[in-house]
C-alpha cells in the first residue's frame, strides 16, 4: 500500500531535519517551519475515504460470509470423516481424508485470493484518496510556508498546534481550494496548482 512507501520518505525527512539541527546554526533553524499530518487518518477520514470504507467492508462481509459456509462445511465433513473411521475399510477413510485436505487446500487458496482481491480494490479505491491528500498538503505547505510537512506516524511527539491533518480533511471534502491563511516564507514562492 502506499503508506508503506511514506513511512521510509517520512522517516528520511525526519532523519534530514535532525542532521539540519546539527549542522545548521540556531539561527537558521529557528526559521524553519514544520508540520505534521496524520495521512492515514486524512485518507480515512475524508467522505470519499469513509466511502470508501464502506465499499470495502461490504466487500469483505460478503466475502466473509463465504468463508464460513465453506469453513463449516469442512468442519462438518471432518466430524463426519472422524464418525466413520471405525467403520469404513482403511482405503475408503485414506480417499476420504484426501479429498477433505484437496478441499481444504482449495479453500486456503480462495482465502488467499479473497485476501488479494481486498488488497487490490482498498488500493484502487484509497489511492486517488491519498494523492489529493498529498497534494493538498504540498500546497498548504506552499501557501503558508512550511519548509518541511511530515507524516505523524514517524514522529514520536508534535505538539498539536504542528498537526494540519483536521485542515486536509476540511481541504478535501471541500474540494480542495484553500484560501492562503497566512503569508508564505520570504520570497516569492507562488502557491501550487
């Protein structure tokens, strides 16, 4: 998923910000604007990401539904394969145990493209979620001067006043234009498009 792509490029900013307080005077520093969004919960968040969530867990009861059904089934030829092993001539219980594994695997295969197919629509669904996200970060960033936006999962404290995640959300369930609410840095820098 994409988040896992954020988290190194997060961390690397994070990592690029303390090796700044090393290197650069307090001067300097001082100067530097910084924020933090949570992204996760921006894309989960907004109304297109609480549709989203939606869809997919539709998707996933009735995925799950199946599941059961077949898992019970299983259970129930296991009961019954464990009655009847007394009875039943040792080849007919071998023929019996083996179709129940063969059924057994094909179900853990199903699982495991129930799985995949999961995977795939949260991405297709989340993934336009997330680049408006970022790109309304980056033009918060532009617009009222932050040097450096990072994401709230690789950060282990921020005060809350640093936290633009509430805006994005606002940002994007309004369609995504933002007024600047505070003059950019020094230099003319236009707001992104």
């Amino acid at each position: 998923m994409t988040r896992h792509i954020l988290r190194p490029l997060a961390t690397f900013a994070a990592a690029a910000l303390a090796l700044a307080v090393l290197l650069f005077p307090t001067a300097a520093l001082a100067e530097t604007k910084v924020a933090v969004v949570d992204v996760q919960r921006a894309v989960a968040s907004t109304e297109d990401g609480l549709r989203a969530q939606a869809t997919l867990k539709k998707l996933f009861d009735a995925r799950q539904q199946e599941l059961n059904k077949k898992q019970q089934d299983m259970q129930r030829q296991r009961e019954d394969i464990d009655k009847q092993a007394k009875v039943l001539p040792k080849e007919a219980l071998q023929r019996r145990i083996d179709e129940w594994q063969k059924q057994m695997m094909e179900l853990q295969a199903v699982f495991v493209d129930y799985n995949k197919e999961l995977e795939k629509k949260q991405k297709e669904l989340t993934d336009p979620i997330f680049e408006k996200i970022m790109g309304i970060v980056k033009r918060i960033a532009t617009t009222e001067g932050y040097d450096l936006v990072v994401d709230k999962a690789t950060v282990a404290y921020s005060r809350t006043d640093l936290d633009l995640t509430d805006k994005c959300i606002q940002l994007y369930n309004s369609g995504g234009t933002a007024a600047p609410t505070a003059p950019a840095a020094s230099g003319s820098a236009a707001p992104a498009k």
